[in-house]
C-alpha cells in the first residue's frame, strides 16, 4: 500500500523541526490549511493529507464499511503517521478531525503527543444536559436533503457552516470543496459525521490539549467548545474572535498565532 499517494501526504517546513498533522473535515481536503501553513511551516514540520475519498486522494481506495466509522478516519490519520515515522506529532484537527485525532492518539500513543482541536464537536444532536446545536430532526432533516440533492444541499449548507456573509467568496470557496465530493462518498461521511457520539472518548484523553472556538459558530456553539474543555483536564480553550466553523480560513493569522502560542507551552 502506498499510503503517500493514497492519501495524496505532502511535507513542507524545516526537516529537523517539530511536527504539526493537519487533519480536514468534512467535505474539504487539505487545501483548507493552505493560509495557515505558511506561518506554522517557518517553525513546524507540517504535514498535510486527504482522507480517502476526499482532494486527490485514491478514490480506488475507498469503501464504505471502512469509511462509516471514525475509526477509519482515524486509520487513515495512523497510516500516514507511521509512513513518516513520526514520533510525538501535534495532531491539528478540524471539527470531525477534532475526534479523529482523538482516535488516532488511542490507537498508536507513540505517534501522536499533543493535539489541537479547532472548532471540535463530539455530538451534534443535543442530549439531556448537552447542547450539540441541533435536534435529531434537524439532522435527519439535513441528511435526508443532502441524499435527496447533494449539489443544492452543498450551495445551501456551505455559506452557513463558514458564515460571514459579508464575505461571500468564503461560503462559495467551501461549497466549491463540497461539490468536488463523490456525492456517494460524502453522504456516508456526512453519517459518519453528524451521527457519531465520541463523548465518551473524550474522558480518556490525557494529552496536552487546545480546543478552538469561535465566537459564533452555527455549527459547534460555545457550549460545545465548553464542554469538550471540561471533558479534557489538561486542555486549554481559546475562543478566537471569529465567526463560522472554519477560522484557518476566515481568520487565519488569529488560528496560526492560537496554535503557536499553544505549542510554545507544550
């Protein structure tokens, strides 16, 4: 298995530098970390990757048995780990990738020793005595619309989960990232996503942690952010000054200087 070309991995920055993984999220690859490489490349190692069935990955490679659990993700996350020999990797990840990471961290121990949790959420349907943002209606309401019309659901969905309208080259840079998807490939990582509850992985994390959120976010509210600190003793919470579920993209600098200012604690 040639894990570098399945997973499509790139390495940029200094060789002999500490090492950053960034990790996608739903329906986008790795492109999305494009505004913040270049700051954390002049002090980091940072190496970036598709999931399978996402960018350029091997699409040849996917199954769906696999990819309906985060723990394929979170597979995929250790292949490339171990391809690069890496050893105490901070696993940067963005929201699902936030528990993938979580994931990857219990499978091999060795490999990952930090982790950055941007804009994370262990469930998104609410529970009794936890606030996710939406009613289970209001996801099967959204699975059922992205099965019915992934094209529409994408142009709809998009702008909301990045925000800031004013800004409208945001949403549509991200529904660009969703329309590039096999529709087959993101409704089964659409499931994945919006129908897991990794709380209970969270209680057995003991790693040094930065969970990042943002002041408004339609898709992991502040009580999410509150939550995932308080399930992790040793996290540190930073709520950045930014609005939307993707701030490497709507406020780079500040999610660049966030991550920074973490690891130089770690």
């Amino acid at each position: 298995m040639d894990v570098r070309r399945r997973n499509n991995v790139n390495v940029i920055g200094r060789d002999d530098a500490p090492v950053l993984v960034l990790a996608h999220g739903f329906g986008c690859d790795q492109n999305m970390w494009r505004l913040v490489v270049p700051a954390l490349a002049e002090r980091f190692r940072v190496v970036l990757f598709d999931y399978v069935g996402s960018g350029r990955s091997d699409l040849s490679a996917w199954n769906e048995e696999r990819y309906s659990s985060l723990h394929g993700y979170a597979s995929d996350a250790v292949d490339v780990c171990e391809e690069l020999d890496l050893r105490q990797a901070v696993f940067v990840g963005h929201s699902v990738s936030a528990m993938v990471g979580v994931l990857a961290a219990q499978a091999a121990p060795e490999r990952i020793g930090a982790l950055v949790m941007v804009t994370p959420s262990p469930r998104y349907i609410d529970d009794e005595g936890y606030r996710g943002g939406f009613s289970t209606e209001d996801i099967d309401e959204l699975l059922d619309s992205l099965e019915a019309n992934y094209l529409g659901w994408s142009s709809a969905m998009a702008p909301v989960i990045m925000g800031n309208p004013e800004r409208p080259e945001l949403g549509q840079e991200l529904t660009n990232s969703f329309c590039a998807t096999d529709p087959d490939i993101a409704r089964v990582f659409a499931r994945t996503t919006f129908l897991t509850d990794s709380r209970e992985d969270l209680k057995g994390v003991t790693l040094p942690t930065l969970v990042l959120e943002c002041e408004q976010d339609a898709i992991a509210p502040r009580e999410v952010g509150a939550y995932v600190h308080t399930a992790i003793p040793s996290s540190r919470l930073v709520t950045l000054d930014a609005t939307g579920h993707c701030p490497q993209l709507s406020a780079p600098e500040a999610t660049a200087g966030a991550i920074l200012d973490f690891l130089e604690s770690v």
